[in-house]
C-alpha cells in the first residue's frame, strides 16, 4: 500500500487573501501595507506542509470548479498534494478567509466557508482501510464533525485534530474522551474548547486532559508549549524572534510535529521539530502567490 493511501487530510482548502503591515494595527485603523493572495485553510496547510516534508497525503476538502478552485488544484497537484478525493460542491464558489495581520498579531478575520460546511460525514465512504493517519481540522459543519467523533471508519487510526480557530474549536468537544485523539490548539482554542480562559499552555492542558482528551498539544505563542497526555507532560519553549506573519503558524506547528512522529521521531524531538518549523514561519516574510 503506498503512502498516499495512508494519511489524509480532512477539512479546509480555501484562497487567503491577507494585509500585512510590519507595525501594530489598531482596531479601525486604515494604513498602508501589503496585500498578498496565497492557499490556505487548516487542512490544505498541513497537507501542503506534509509534503514538504516528502510525505504524500491526500486532501479531502471542497474546492469549486470555478477559476479560484481550479487553479488551487493545480497548485495542490504541483506541491505533491493528491486530490483525487477533493469534492466539488454545488452551486457554491471557492471558499475565501480574509485577515488583518500587525506586527501586535492577527487583528481580525473573517471565513467564506460555505463550501467546506457542506461536507457530510459521507466523505469518508472512498477512505482506504489501510489509511493510518486521519488528521481533521474543526472548520467542518458540527454535526459533522459529531458524526465522525462516532465514525466506524475512524476507528482505531491515528487521528490528529486541529482547530481552525478560537470561534470554531468548541466543535471538537464531541472527540473528548475518544482514544487515538491528538488535539492541536493555540491557548485561544484551548479556552474556547474548555468555555474559560487559562493563563498558560500548562494550565490548559491539565484541564483537557482532565476531561478526556488523550493527547493534547498547546502552544501559546513565544511561551511554552506543552504536549501533554494522562501519563505526563513534555514542555519546550519557541526561541526568541521578531515576527514577520501569524496565519497559518499553528498548521506548520501541526505539519512539522506529525511529520516528526511519522518518522519514529520521540515525542520530545517532535515537539522540538514543532515548534521549529511554527518559528520559522512566523519568522518569514509573507509569500506571495
């Protein structure tokens, strides 16, 4: 079976279109800046990320036939993304997120997603039996998402969760308690999850896991992260750097730390490899597209 059958991504692949200014922006503001057009959604990042690293995982997410679509498939195809399983969705364009970034962090964001919200758990009827890792981002419908919490299709595999957002993270609650669960949340989706607020990654995961998550990773910006299960708890510090972009941080964190498990990397490296691979982002310029 090949590795493309393996592992797959479930969930968000949209056009982001982002303003940057390298300054703080205040709410109300209206500044110069830079304007970029480039993929996102949480699913297609952590896809693309994967096969950066060499893997070959599939995307399950829906994607119009209409030019911002097909041209976000060619991109997918030539990055090494398989998208025989992308869904077309009727009558509905190409999703769009749309955000303000400062250098004093993302200022506000809004999501077009009415095509990834009308995914139905039926998606996951093509899903080879030898798939070993499912990773699912909380973009998708909540009864969806309910629905795959119980699906036996999901059963006994390697299933990454990664929250899309503060607003949509509590969709991911129906998956407390369930075994082979890996949560990824920032301290804001950790808290949006939990209906309170934590003071700190450690806090946080105490709490999760004290409702049921199995494992749960937390970052919290240039503060510890911690990877945290029922047994205990591993916690690494992001270095030090002056940051250039926020979107899309979170998914080069998920990418990098499942790359690293894939590869029998220890959870300690992998949360090394994580936090890394999420600096460096935020360290980089903004690509345009």
């Amino acid at each position: 079976m090949t590795r493309a059958q393996q592992l797959f991504c479930i969930g968000a692949a949209h056009w982001d279109i982002i303003g940057h200014r390298p300054a703080n922006v205040a709410l109300g503001a209206d500044m110069p800046g830079q304007i970029i057009r480039r993929p996102g959604g949480v699913a297609l990042n952590i896809a693309s990320g994967l096969a950066a690293q060499g893997l070959a995982p599939a995307l399950i997410a829906a994607i119009a036939q209409d030019a911002p679509g097909q041209d976000l498939r060619a991109w997918l195809g030539a990055r090494g993304v398989l998208t025989d399983h992308l869904i077309t969705p009727a009558r509905l364009p190409t999703d769009t997120y749309i955000a303000i970034e400062g250098a004093n962090g993302l200022i506000a964001a809004i999501a077009a997603s009415d095509a990834l919200e009308s995914l139905g758990a039926d998606m996951l009827d093509n899903l080879p039996e030898s798939t070993a890792c499912v990773v699912l981002d909380s973009g998708l419908a909540p009864g969806v998402l309910a629905e795959l919490a119980q699906a036996p299709r999901l059963a006994r595999r390697d299933l990454r969760l990664a929250a899309a957002s503060p607003a949509k993270a509590a969709r991911l609650a129906p998956f407390l308690g369930r075994m082979g669960c890996c949560f990824y949340l920032n301290l804001a989706e950790a808290g949006a999850l939990c209906a309170t607020t934590f003071p700190d990654s450690a806090s946080a995961a105490r709490t999760l896991i004290a409702r049921g998550a199995a494992r749960v990773l937390v970052t919290d910006g240039p503060n510890p992260a911690i990877d945290a299960t029922g047994a205990g708890f591993i916690t690494a510090t992001p270095p030090r750097i002056a940051p250039r972009r926020v979107t899309g941080a979170g998914d080069a964190f998920a990418a990098a730390h499942i790359c690293a498990e894939l590869q029998g990397q220890t959870r300690a490296a992998a949360l090394e490899a994580a936090l890394a691979a999420a600096t460096a982002h935020v360290a980089s310029p903004p690509p345009e597209c």
